[in-house]
C-alpha cells in the first residue's frame, strides 16, 4: 500500500484524507492528479474530482478529496 486513509482530530465527514506512505510526496500525487483531473476555471470544479493539498500533523503531506 502506497497510501493510507487518515482521520483529523475534527471530525469531517464532507472529505476523505489520503497520506502518501514511504519517500511519495504529497505534492507529487497533487501533481500527478492535477494533470490527470484539471481544474476547470469556466466551472471551477476538477470535472470529476476535488481535492486540495492539506496539513496533517502540521505538515503539508495529505491529500482532502471532496465527498460529493
């Protein structure tokens, strides 16, 4: 498994929260989803996705996707 599906202390049941595990990069996975799911400025949506960079533990190194 390269990723794990982690909880905030807050609960949020709007979003699920990816961490990258081992040497990935959050940032890396961000990037690699960017090129496959554009965002859109005529809707400002991703077409089939949102998600955002995040902090978990106080670092930028977690992916929040968008329940819909």
């Amino acid at each position: 498994m390269i990723y794990e599906i982690v909880q905030p202390v807050k609960r949020d049941p709007d979003h699920v929260y990816i961490m990258p595990l081992h040497s990935i990069d959050a940032w890396d996975a961000y990037n690699m989803l960017d090129k496959c799911f554009p965002y859109n400025e005529e809707t400002h949506e991703r077409n089939a996705w949102e998600f955002f960079i995040c902090c978990f533990g106080g670092y930028e190194n977690c992916l929040q996707f968008r329940k819909h």
